[in-house]
C-alpha cells in the first residue's frame, strides 16, 4: 500500500514511518527542506512541501491510498502563536481536502490528549467527553481541538476516517525534542532543581506508533482512541523517581506550591519570552497544564486495536539512553544508563 506520513520527520511521525516501513508499506513523507536529511537511510521517500501550501500537499496525497496525519506545530510557547493555527488547523483542512480529491480509502489523523475531558483528582479522562473550553489552556491545545474538529466533520461526512490521541510519549529519536522529552532531558543534566505535584500518562512512543497502523487496519470510522499506557497514570514525583532507578541521579527534594510556580513561570516569561524573545525555560502553558493530572482510561485503544503496552520503566530507559549516545547530555555530568 502507498502511504503518506505528514510529520515523518518529527518524533511520533518519525516511528509511525518505521512501523509503517516494517509491515512493507510504500511510505513516502511530506516535510520542510530543512527536515529531509532527518530521513536519509530510513526507508521513507521525502517530499518537500509545507502543510500550508495546498498545491503541494495534494501532490503529496496523490495515489495514496492512506494518510497519516501526524505533523502539528507542538510547543508550549511560541513566539508566533498565529502560526500554530495555520499549521494546524488550516494544515489539517489542506490534507483533508487533497485526500477527499485523491480519493484515499483511509485517514488517521493525529491529535492528543489534550482534546479529551480531564476529570482530575484522580479521575480518569476518556474518549467520550471532550475537553471543556477552560480546559485548552494555551495555543496549542486550542489549534489541536479545532483540528480534531476538522477531523471529526470529515468523517461525519463519510471520509473514512479514525483520530487518535496519544497521551505523553517518550522513547528514543525525539530530537527536538518534545515537552515530555524535554524533562528526561533536563533530568539527565541535573536541570530540575523543584518539581510540583501534577501527573503525565506515559507511554512507549514504539507502541504509539503501533496504535497509529493497528487505528488505520481495525479502527471504526469517526470513533478517537486514546493511545497510553493503562499504568501510565503516574505523578511527576513517580516518574523522577523511575528516571533516579534508572540513572543513579538524585530525585529533588524541593516540591513547589503551584502558586509559585506559576510566579516563577510568569517572571521568566516576560524576560525569555518577552524581552530576549526565546523559549522560556519555564514555560506558563505548561506550569498552568499541570493545574490537572492528565490521567486517562486507554482501555478503548487495548481492548478494540490491541495496542501494546511496553512498560513506563523501559520506555524512560529508551529514552535517557538515546539522548546520553546522541550527545545531548554533556559528559561531565553523571549518568548510568544501562546499555
């Protein structure tokens, strides 16, 4: 089967192309020039293209007979927010449509969990409830739910189409990398003096690719699975924890009120993201995202798609040890990863 990946160049996007790749699937993917060295010996044909140009996302979709899309702008601050929208949302209309006009037998079209209804205190979020609006926090958030509503219109319509919502995904080849990736990486180099109380669900990002191709072979038309881990419903504490197991690094002793978080993140807003116009090192999006623990039933995806579950634990492993072998730790610091 011919198979267009947008985003293949991206963490998620990256390892639903060598899934799709290992099950002998023709897989060609759209992405930015700079993005195309990404690719090289990987199996996966690049096109170069930008969601945003209609003309060549539909060359890109032409004579496919699925599409997976994967790519989104995901940060948590951004300095043009404007630009979140326009790669997601009217992106996802550009891939939509050109798939509509190629006659694609099969969309599966990526979101997250931040679509979904979060209960909190220790409640868990499902499919079936979408995320109230005082729920999207942040332009990310709000672009992925208009998206996911462009998603699920199509397949109102009659597209064949299944979303997906991967929870907090972690593994190797997050070369950015990702938020999630990010506080491995932090870990690793002794950057997390503090931790507040929030939770993630964690999942192996190998099984979220799964969940991406067993979606496009047994999922039911206009229906989301959540794609996590069914114990990944952890705090930031057990996940630290979990990375100090793995690495001989010391867990932070110092947990912080939210209220000081959420001070020190403005502060550190308005002179990184404000003043030197750069990533914050805290960023507010996700200080204000932690207000709820993102804790999620994926028992849908298990039950009807069969998504694997790799334990949390070896999933963290793959990642710390992918970013200590890729040179993102410096080695002066003191990490044990077992090989």
């Amino acid at each position: 089967m011919r198979v267009l990946v947008t985003g293949a160049s991206g963490f998620i996007g990256w390892h639903v192309a060598q899934a799709l790749v290992a099950r002998g699937h023709d897989v060609q993917a759209l992405v930015r020039r700079e993005s195309v060295p990404r690719l090289k010996g990987s199996g996966v044909e690049p096109l170069e293209g930008d969601l945003r140009d209609r003309e060549a996302v539909a060359k890109a979709t032409k004579g496919c007979q699925a599409v997976f899309h994967v790519a989104a702008l995901y940060a948590l601050w951004w300095p043009r927010p404007q630009e979140m929208y326009e790669v997601n949302v009217e992106g996802t209309r550009n891939v939509l449509e050109a798939a509509r006009a190629s006659e694609v037998e099969r969309i599966v079209h990526t979101s997250t969990v931040g679509t979904v209804h979060l209960p909190g205190k220790g409640a868990l979020g499902n499919e079936e409830h979408d995320a109230a609006p005082r729920e999207l926090v942040g332009h990310y958030k709000r672009s992925k739910f208009l998206a996911e509503m462009e998603a699920r219109r199509a397949a109102d319509q009659g597209m064949s189409l299944v979303v997906v919502n991967p929870t907090a995904p972690v593994g190797s080849h997050d070369v950015k990398p990702t938020p999630t990736g990010k506080m491995v990486l932090d870990f690793l180099r002794g950057r997390i003096p503090a931790y507040i109380h929030t939770g993630l669900n964690l999942v192996d990002v190998v099984d979220v690719a799964a969940g991406h191709v067993l979606a496009m072979e047994k999922g039911q038309t206009g229906r989301r699975y959540l794609l996590g881990n069914l114990k990944g419903n952890l705090t930031l504490r057990q996940i630290l924890e979990m990375l100090a197991s793995i690495t001989g690094r010391r867990v932070p002793r110092l947990r912080l009120p939210r209220w000081l978080a959420l001070a020190a993140a403005c502060a550190d807003g308005a002179l990184e993201g404000g003043l030197l116009r750069r990533q914050p090192r805290i960023p507010l999006e996700g200080v204000r995202m932690a207000g709820k623990l993102m804790w999620v039933d994926c028992s849908r995806a298990v039950t009807e798609l069969g998504l694997p579950q790799t334990p949390v634990e070896q999933a963290l492993e793959k990642a710390a040890r992918w970013f200590v072998d890729n040179g993102y730790v410096p080695r002066k610091r003191s990490v044990q990863v077992p090989g």
